[in-house]
C-alpha cells in the first residue's frame, strides 16, 4: 500500500478548515491494523500537511508506531480533565509528529462526549491534523461525530464485507463522515464495493 497516496486521498476528501482537522482510524474487529494504518498515515501526512501532526491512542493496545515524540499528557487525562485547564504547550509535546498515549481509564472515555469534545478542540488548536487511533466501531461513542471523518480499516485477509456492513448497520457513521476503507493486507483480489471507495 502506498500510504502517502492513501493520506493524500484522505486529506482530500475532508472539509477545508481554518483549524486542525481531526480523522478517526477505526475496524468492525479488534486487530484489523488500525493502530498500524492509522500510524502509517500520521507518519506519510508529515510530509504532506503544513503544521505538527498528533497521533491519538485513543484505545488501548499496541502502539502502531514508535516515531515522533511522545507528549506528557494522556487522551484519558484529556478527555478527564476536570478542570479543564489548558496543558502549557510544552505538555501537549513538541516536533512534527507528536503520539499522545492513551492512558488509563480508557474504558471510560469513548461516550463522554463534553470530555472528548474539549479534548479534539484542544487538540485542533494546537496541531494542523489529529490522526485517532481509535477503537472497534462498536466502542467509539461519540468518536466518529466529533470527527471530520472516519476510515475504516478492513483486514482482507479475514474480514468478510458482511461482517463490515453490519458492524456499520449496528454503530452507524453519517455518510458525509464516512471517508471509506482502508484494506490492509490485501491480497490481489480486491471487492468491487471496496474498491470503489478504497483509499
Ligand atoms: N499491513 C501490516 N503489515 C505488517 N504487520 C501488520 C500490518 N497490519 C497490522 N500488522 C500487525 O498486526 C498486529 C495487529 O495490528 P494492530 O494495528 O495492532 O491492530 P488494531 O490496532 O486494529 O488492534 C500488530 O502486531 C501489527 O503490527
Ligand atoms: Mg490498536
């Protein structure tokens, strides 16, 4: 997969905005490669977007990615803050990619929707594009609507279409803000439907 070229298309198909515009990287099942797509796609828009890039473990597992620096702030400690007092910059990490851990309490966080809305908000002022390395459709709350759009990962190996629609049949995305699939592992034969809206 050229991951420049999915980041481009992916990029392209968002809204234009005056701010840090925000995509979630999410699958019908656990292990499909979200975290690996969505940090291949925070690594490849580095070179494609004008401003620091944010790579959200918004779930826990394993990391997709060990670049970039790693902020002092957690997405749970965000998403929690209480008082809700602005990290100093210096917290919310430095350079062109920055991975902002998911912390503990996870579990809770995907459905506190003033949290989460306070956290991307911050998140979109102090980064030009927030890549979240989001949980399995049926677990991302209000997720995918604080998002500008969300990407689904399909493991092609294993995933059966059926298993993908009706994931999104049960935990919908508007479809405005449903940007389309990623395949990973694909082998040669690729689905008419997916690739007609493949990244
Ligand atoms: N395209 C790929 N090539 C190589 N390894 C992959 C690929 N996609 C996923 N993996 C590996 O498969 C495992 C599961 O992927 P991961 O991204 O952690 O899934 P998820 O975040 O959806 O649970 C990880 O060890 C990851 O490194
Ligand atoms: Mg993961």
């Amino acid at each position: 997969m050229l991951f420049p070229r999915m980041a481009s298309r992916i990029v392209e198909r968002l809204p234009r905005a005056n701010r840090g515009r925000a995509v979630l990287v999410t699958s019908a099942r656990r292990g499909e490669g979200k975290s690996y797509i969505a940090a291949r796609l925070a690594t490849a828009l580095v070179g494609q977007i004008d401003g620091a890039i944010a790579l959200v473990e918004c779930s826990t597992g394993s990391p997709g990615s060990s670049d970039g620096t790693v902020a002092s702030i957690s997405w749970t400690d965000l998403v929690t803050n209480r008082s809700r007092a602005v990290p100093p910059p210096a917290i919310l990490g430095a350079g062109a990619l920055v991975r902002i851990p998911c912390g503990n309490g996870e579990a809770a966080t995907p459905f506190r929707s003033a949290g989460i809305a306070y956290a991307l908000n911050l998140l979109r002022e102090r980064f030009a594009f927030v890549v979240l390395d989001g949980p399995i459709l049926s677990d991302t709350g209000v997720l995918s609507a604080c998002s500008d759009g969300s990407v689904i990962v399909i493991n092609a190996r294993r995933t059966r279409r059926e298993v993908v629609r009706g994931s999104l049949r049960a935990y919908p995305i508007v479809p405005e803000k449903l940007l389309g699939g990623v395949l990973n592992e694909a082998p040669r034969y690729v689905p008419k439907w997916l690739y007609r809206r493949a990244l």
